[in-house]
C-alpha cells in the first residue's frame, strides 16, 4: 500500500447530501483503489461504479472494478463496464476499497475486503456505518446521485460517458423517475446529464428494449401464478421453472413491478426458489408501507419502497412466512382507510 496523509483511527460518518472533508480527503490523497457494489448488481451499482471509476481516471488515480456476478446484459453496453473483473476474492493491494451501494461488506459477496481500508457510500434506508469512512444519504434518490456530487465537489468534469453511466444509475434506482424520492432535483440532475452527453433514448434502449427471450418466457410462467388478497399481490419461479425458461438471475429484475402494478395491491412480493432450495425475495410497495422495514425482519434491507432479503425453503413455507408478515405490518402501520 502506498504512504497516504491520511490517518483516519476511527470510523467516520457523514449523513449528509454532500461529500465532507475527509471523504474528499481520502480520494485526493490515496492512490490505489478498488471499487464495488453488491452482488446480483442493479442500474445504479453498476451505473455509480462505472462513473466513479472514470472519475478515479480523471483524477489521475489507479483504479480497478470488480463485482461478484456478472454485469447484467442490459448494462454491457456501458461504457467502460468490459474493465468490469468478475470475481469472488481479492487478489490486488489497495489503499482504499469503495463499497457503493452495500450495507456491509457481506452484501458485496467478495471475500478478503475486511481489514482493508474501507469507504462506503450508500443511499438504502437500511444503510450501515461499517467503514472506515461512510457517506450515508438516504434522501439521495440513487447513488450516482451521490457520485455527481462528488464530482461537482471535487471539481471534476462529467464527460459524456459519466454522465451516460450516472444517468443509467438514476434512471434504474428512481424506478424510470416513478418512486417517492424522485424529486425536482432529480430531474434537475437528469436534464444537467443529458446536457453532458447522456441519450435518454438510447439508455431506454438499452435498459428496457433489448431483453433476452428467457426473460419474456419467465415472466409469462411467473403470472400465471399471481396471487392477490386485498393490499397484497405475490407471484413466483420455481428453480425448475428458470430452467425450463433458459432464465438467469438477472432475468428477474422487474417481474414484481407486474404485482405492484396492480390498483389497490399497496405491497407486491416475487419469490424465486434458488437451487440450494433457500428462496430469495424481491418486495415493492406504493404508498405507507415501507417495505426495506419488513425485508430487514428477515436480514434483508433496501429502501422503503423497494427491498429484498433471502429466507430459507422450501418455497410454500418461505411464502407463508412473508405473508403472514405483511398482513400484520399492513394491519399495524398503515391505516384501513387507504385500502384498496
Ligand atoms: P431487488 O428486489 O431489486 O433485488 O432489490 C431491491 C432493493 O433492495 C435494492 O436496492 C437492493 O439493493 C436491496 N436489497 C435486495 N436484497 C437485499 C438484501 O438481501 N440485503 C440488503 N441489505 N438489501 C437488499
């Protein structure tokens, strides 16, 4: 590792919108990083990470990615994401690793990153201080959010690839500028993008019209198994059903959006059964209900409308678990009068 002025002993955080002094410090004085974002990596992990790492660039810094799964088809047309390394552990020497989009190393899958010096920038309701240095804004509707803002405080430009990465980000965590977060400030940071060179066709392109069939096949399986009881809609896969559709994990983004689309459904669950027979969750919600609350009952987290978290199999049983748990969060924090 090479000699830093920095000397931070105690983990530090800001919760705040802007990046404080001793994150831009740690940036400016460390030269070798390695960036990262959370396993089964979503529009804004890689979004951020693509951004952060040609800022890195910009700022003359020695910088290199790597994610535990594959970056998702729909964002390899990203500029940059071919430097993206895909693998488990760490095999390099770095003065920082930055975590994006993690509440703990844990989410990150990548195995070694503890005892390292650690930077952790996160927007998730469910966000945790587990670094050396957290920069925690949950009112910042996405992390690339975070990352524009960094590079205004940091004085850097956004060439049109920044923005093409950051825009993606946006675009993917605000739900296509749909949750409760995106705000005028959301679209004011939009419009700035588009003014750097980001193609809001062009990303809608990529990110929404160019799916593989396994996807369309799964989904057609999975809403035949759509289920409602009053505020609540559920659908599932099971491992032989991505198997009979040729699907893979990333052809399950989106599929609860069917469920939450719903009127009067206030809380929507897709359920896959993974092949250890365990069954991972994906929940969304409109309105009252703050579901990153409820996945986090079960060791998930996420943001009040949008969450995620694993429970054991088999599958009818992980079901019943999670609606018994909506009912009573439904029964216990969010008003009769708003059902549907
Ligand atoms: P998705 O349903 O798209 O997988 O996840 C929705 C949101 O919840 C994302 O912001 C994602 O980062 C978060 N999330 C999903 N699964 C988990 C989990 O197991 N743990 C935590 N902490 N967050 C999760």
């Amino acid at each position: 590792m090479s000699q830093t002025a920095t000397c931070i002993t105690e983990p530090r955080t800001e919760r705040s919108a802007h990046p404080g002094p001793a994150l831009l410090a740690a940036f400016r004085e460390k030269d070798r990083f390695l960036l990262t974002a959370h396993a089964r990596p979503d529009g804004d992990a890689i979004g951020s990470l693509l951004g952060l790492w040609m800022l890195l660039k910009e700022m003359g810094k020695h910088a290199e990615m790597q994610l535990f799964d594959r970056v998702p088809m729909i964002y390899r047309t990203l500029p940059g994401s071919e430097h993206i390394r895909h693998a488990n552990g760490l095999s390099g020497s770095y003065d920082a690793i930055v975590l994006l989009e993690c509440d703990g190393v844990e989410r990150s899958r990548i195995q070694g990153l503890s005892g390292n010096f650690l930077i952790n920038i996160d927007h998730h309701t469910s966000g945790r201080d587990f670094a050396d240095l957290n920069w925690i804004d949950v009112n910042a509707s996405a992390v690339a959010e975070m990352i524009h803002r960094f590079a205004l405080a940091a004085g850097l430009p956004i060439t049109p690839p920044i923005a093409t990465c950051l825009y993606t980000g946006l675009l993917s965590d605000t739900g296509s500028f749909c949750y409760e977060r995106t705000r005028a400030e959301t679209f004011a940071l939009a419009k700035d993008l588009v003014e750097q060179g980001a193609s809001p066709a062009r990303i809608a392109q990529d990110v929404y019209f160019s799916n593989p069939a396994s996807k369309m096949r799964l989904l057609g399986t999975a809403l035949t198994t759509l289920q409602r009881e009053g505020r609540i809609a559920w659908l599932w896969v099971t491992h032989t059903d991505m198997m009979r559709a040729g699907a893979v994990e990333e052809d399950c983004e989106g599929i609860v959006n069917y469920a939450i689309g719903i009127s009067g459904v206030e809380v929507a669950v897709f359920l896959r059964e993974l092949p250890d027979h365990r069954v991972r969750l994906s929940l969304r919600s409109k309105g009252k209900m703050h579901v990153a609350e409820v996945a986090s009952r079960f060791g998930g987290g996420g943001h009040d409308n949008a969450s995620g978290c694993t429970l054991e199999g088999p599958l009818y049983s992980a079901m019943d678990r999670i609606l018994q748990e909506l009912r009573r969060h439904l029964a216990v924090n969010v008003s009769s009068g708003s059902a549907g």
